[in-house]
C-alpha cells in the first residue's frame, strides 16, 4: 500500500499541493491519505463531472510501485471504469502497410528505416496501387475498421511525385472497398498536401508525438517536436482526425510519458497510438533497457485517465507484455494496430479479435 505524504508548510498549517478535494486533518507531522481513495474520488470526478485531471495528480498515479499488485489493480480498475463510461464496449482495429520502405532522411533513433543506421531493413519505392488495394481488401475482409498506407521518409513537403502517387493510390482503394476507413501516414506535411489526401478519400492522418517536448531531442535531431505539432495541426485544418500516440521505452521518463499525453489532451486527439520500443539491432536504441510491463500497464492506465474519451490503441511491441497483454485490455486499452506492423513482428487479426471478444468487447 503506498501513500500521498501531505506536507505541513512553514507557517504550521497543512496544505496538499494538489489533491486539495481530501479533507484535511489534524496532524503534527505529515499525513497519510490512502491511494486507493484518492484513484476512486480521480475516476468518478472524471466520470461523473468530466473533470480533467492534473500534471501533479497522474504523477502521483504514477508513484505507484511497479510490484504494488493490490494497488495497480485498485488503478487497473478504475481506468477500465472510465474506458466502459465513455467508450462503451466497442473495440476498433486498424492495419497498416509498409508502402514505402526505408533510405529515410530521418534520424529517429528507434527507426529501421533511418539511412543513418546500418539495420539491414527492406528497401524499396513506393508500392503499386493494386497490390495497396489487394492488402486494404483482405484486411477488410478478415474484419478490419481501418487501413493506412505508411511510407517512410520526412515528409510529402516537395514531393508532389509521391503526393500524386499516393492520392491515385487512395482514389483506387475508396472506389473498391466498403465499410473500410482510409488512414494515411506520410510524415511532415504542409496543409495543401494533407487537404489532397483528404479530398481522395483519406479521413484519419497518423503523425505521432512519439515522446514529450523534453524528451524528443534524445529521440531525433533532423526535424523537431514542434514540426511534429505544427502537422497535426495542420491535418486537423483541412477537416482530418488525427492518430497520434508515441513509443514507451525510448529512455523517457513516466513523467515523459505523461507530459505527452497532456499535449495530446490539448490537441483533442481522438486516437493514441501506444508502441512499446522493440530495440531493432543497428539503431542507437538497440540496447535499451525494457520497461517493466506494470510500469507499461499503469501508464496506459494513467493514459486512460487523462484522455478518457480517446482511442487508446495497443501497437507495436505490445508483444513484450507476454501475458500481461490481456490487462491493458482491461485497464484502458480499447484498440488496436493488429496484422504485421512496420518492422516488427505483430499477430493476426483472427487471434486479436478471438482475444478481445473473449473479454467482452464488440468489435
Ligand atoms: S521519419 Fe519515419 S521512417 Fe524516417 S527515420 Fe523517422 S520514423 Fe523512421
């Protein structure tokens, strides 16, 4: 069991510097307020009056020991309270394809497809549109909502060649399939090129935040957070929703972590990828040390509180949780990247959809 340590302050009057709603008591030193009655009064605040919690009060959440079963589960719980309250039981699924694949200009450092890393990753140009449209329909047709083109490189900025090529693409899948949504993953774009894909029948572009402000020049140096921010602002212009999450595991913090969920909260992202790293031989990231899978499942739990109405989608690595990966269906989680990701390895759509039917969602 751990507690919230309430501080007295010099003038001998006890004060919380958050969670200030826990009536005070008498106290000479400090006071002991129980975490599981501080994670109930967060979820039905959130549930009940839509209220927003804090940088300081998911920290807190946070300070939960990885090892701490009774506590987490208490948090585990009440995140998947929040997810039934404002997401119901409805569980979405996306696919992807690697459209174009590596001899990035990029240095992110997770990335196989970076030309400054010696990876051994496939190369090749942008791919035709029939074998696009021969992969959209076969995971339409095995129960996918979604499908996204994801091509490696900065951006679309002057490539009008790629943009042309990829709006053909798009145009040729929409007029073959049915219920299947476009998504669209292009990198850095102006709002000209994002309103293009949008007229040929894109409705979601993905552009992750991949980490916090603070974090993210540890993470890339050739462009920056905010060329990130500006192209999800610039997608939401033209009318697009916007898919952005990021990758646990890079070297961040939990506070890392959180801060970026608090951007997220602020740029109303409706769906929030969830990677966890899958260190690829040859990056700079290729020895970094795991992340506990608790310390995964608390932050996803954490993320379900802070984005309650949003689309949080287990992605890439989600592997590595081995047999935990069933909680963070039940701790948050409502969606999900299924098929085979980028470079990695993924499942398959019969085994996700037997999995989460089992848990009770409906897909
Ligand atoms: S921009 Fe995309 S493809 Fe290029 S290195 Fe970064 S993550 Fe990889």
């Amino acid at each position: 069991m751990i507690y919230m340590l309430k501080e007295k302050n010099s003038a001998g009057g006890g004060k919380f510097s958050f969670f200030n709603f826990l009536k005070e008591k008498e106290s000479n030193q400090a006071e002991l307020i129980n975490v599981k009655e501080s994670i109930l009064y967060l979820k039905n605040k959130i549930i009940n009056e839509k209220y927003e919690i804090t940088r300081e009060e998911a920290i807190f959440l946070s300070q939960i020991p990885n090892n701490d079963m009774k506590t987490l589960g208490i948090l585990f719980d009440a995140a998947d309270q929040i997810r039934e309250a404002f997401c119901g039981k409805y569980f979405n699924l996306c696919t992807i394809i690697n459209a174009k694949s590596g001899k990035c200009s990029e240095n992110c450092k997770y990335c196989a497809q970076s030309v400054h890393f010696k990876t051994g990753a496939d190369i090749y140009g942008l791919i035709s549109k029939e074998l696009a449209l021969y992969e959209a329909k076969k995971n339409e047709n095995e129960g996918a909502h979604r499908f996204s083109l994801v091509t490696s490189g900065r951006g679309l900025n002057g490539n009008e060649k790629e943009l042309d090529k990829l709006v053909e693409i798009y145009q040729y899948i929409g007029k073959h399939i049915n219920k299947l949504e476009l998504c669209a993953s292009h990198g850095i774009c102006t709002k000209e090129a994002l309103q293009k894909l949008a007229d040929a029948g894109v409705l979601t572009y993905h552009h992750n935040l991949e980490s916090s402000r603070r974090f993210y020049p540890n993470v890339c140096t050739s462009h920056t957070y905010d060329d990130r921010i500006n192209t999800i602002k610039n997608a939401k212009a033209v009318g697009l929703d916007v898919c952005s999450g990021g990758i646990f595991g890079l070297g961040e913090t939990i506070e890392d972590r959180i801060d970026m969920a608090l951007d997220l909260r602020e740029l109303e992202i409706r769906s929030v990828p969830i990677n966890v790293l899958t260190p690829i031989p040859g990056t700079p990231f290729e020895n970094n040390e795991e992340v506990n899978p608790f310390e995964i499942l608390k932050t996803i739990s954490i993320y379900r509180f802070i984005l309650p109405k949003s689309f949080l989608r287990y992605c890439g690595g989600r592997i590595k949780l081995g047999k935990h990966a069933k909680t963070g269906l039940r701790c948050g989680i409502n969606s999900a990247l299924t098929g085979n990701f980028l470079t990695t390895t993924g499942t398959t759509i019969e085994t996700d959809k037997k999995m989460i039917k089992e848990l009770g969602y409906e897909i």
